[in-house]
C-alpha cells in the first residue's frame, strides 16, 4: 500500500486540524463566483471541498484530483454524505492530467477557471512541470492559488513534516507563479516552524489576458 493511502486513515484527525483555520482564507484567494469550474490538485481527504462548494453554490463544477485511493475514498465519502452532485474526483497522476480526463469524469465539456493546489506542490514529485501544465489549463484571466508551508531554516518539525507528508519544505513553489501570472499576490499567514516545519503562505495570481 502507497504511504500516502495508509496517511488517509489518520490525516483528517491530524495534519487538517493544524490547516482547518486556513481553508476559508485559501478558497477566498480563489475569487470564485457562482458557476465557476475549479481544479483542486491533489486535493487529498477533499478539505478545500466544503469551502467550494460554497463560493460556487453548489453551481460550476468541482474537480478533486489526486493519486492515493484511500485519500479519495475519503473525499467521495464527503461528498456523498453532503450529496453533492459537482464534485468529480479523478485518481490520477497530477504529472499526467489532462482536460480530456476531467471531462470524461463529468461526461461534459470542461471549462476550468481557478486551480488550487494546497499542501501539493511541496510534496509532487516534478512539481515545476505539475504547476506549469496546470497553469497553461487555465484561460487568459484564470485565476491559479497555492497553499503550502515554506521553511527558510530547517527545525526539528521540518524533518518530522518530511518524514510524515514526504514534503520538500524548502521549495520556493510560489516563484513559478510570480514568474507567469498577472495581478500575483504573496503572504505569509500565521504559523510557526515548530508546528508546520515552516511558514504557511498563500499565493496567487492570473494568467495573463
Ligand atoms: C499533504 S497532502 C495535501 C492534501 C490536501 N490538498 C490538503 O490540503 O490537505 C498531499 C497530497 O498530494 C497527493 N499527491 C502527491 N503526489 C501526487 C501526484 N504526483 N499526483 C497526484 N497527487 C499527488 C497525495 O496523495 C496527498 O493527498
């Protein structure tokens, strides 16, 4: 069994209840409005889920991609209890995701405006080719968010966190953004090395019209 299916068993009772108090202010970055279709890259448990389905008022289309079964199984385990009908979740490879997977998942054309990538880009392997393709899934003015936690010194929890999340906390994820989007925003939000094994931040940014 992959680390990550044996992590699903316990993430929710352990890593989402030191993120939980972030997920509102991610989603915001978003600027969803109703109807939009949204790609939550590995979306894990489906923590970000509740939030968009929210901002999108259960209108649009929410796709949760990720490549651990039991993290999935969790988040179609949410969505059936909750019984939303637009959240598709896809196991796949974020290094293979193409549009036509998406829309074979919703039987319909797919138009994705937002992508949001919370805790994934420090653990995808790649991840500069991850991010790359994902932002060129975007249209002029779609709008790409990362969450993620950055350490500029390693501490004791850093180790811990890559030992758990097999995440690489020293990867600076949000430069590729900046490096190819208009309107980018970047802070770090509230947090400690000695519980996250680094800073939270929150990034975002457009693609160019
Ligand atoms: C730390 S968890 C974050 C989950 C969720 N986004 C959150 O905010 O809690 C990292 C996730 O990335 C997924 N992942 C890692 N590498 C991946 C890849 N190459 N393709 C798809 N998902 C991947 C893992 O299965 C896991 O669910």
């Amino acid at each position: 069994m992959a680390w990550y299916d044996v992590f699903s068993t316990f993430y929710d009772q352990t890593v989402e209840r030191v993120y939980r108090s972030y997920r509102a202010r991610v989603v915001d970055a978003l600027e969803l409005e109703v109807g939009d279709s949204v790609l939550d890259l590995a979306c894990g448990t489906g923590p970000n889920h509740p939030y968009l389905v929210d901002a999108t008022r259960g209108d649009g289309r929410i796709f949760g991609v990720d490549f651990s079964a039991g993290m999935l199984k969790r988040a179609e385990a949410q969505a059936q209890r909750e019984g939303w009908t637009n959240v598709f979740l896809l196991e796949r490879d974020a290094r293979q995701l193409t549009v036509a997977d998406l829309e074979a998942a919703c039987g319909a054309p797919v138009h994705l405006s937002h992508v949001v990538v919370a805790l994934g880009l420090s653990v995808i392997p790649d991840w500069e080719a991850v991010f790359k393709a994902t932002f060129e899934l975007l249209p002029p003015g779609g709008r790409y968010v990362i969450f993620d936690i950055h350490a500029e010194r390693w501490v004791p929890q850093t180790w811990v966190v890559r030992k758990m999340a097999q995440a690489d906390l020293s990867r600076q994820t949000w430069r590729a953004l900046e490096a190819c989007s208009e309107d980018f925003s970047f802070e770090y939000l509230p947090g400690s090395p000695h519980i996250h094994g680094g800073r939270p931040f929150l990034a975002s940014g457009r693609r160019p019209e």
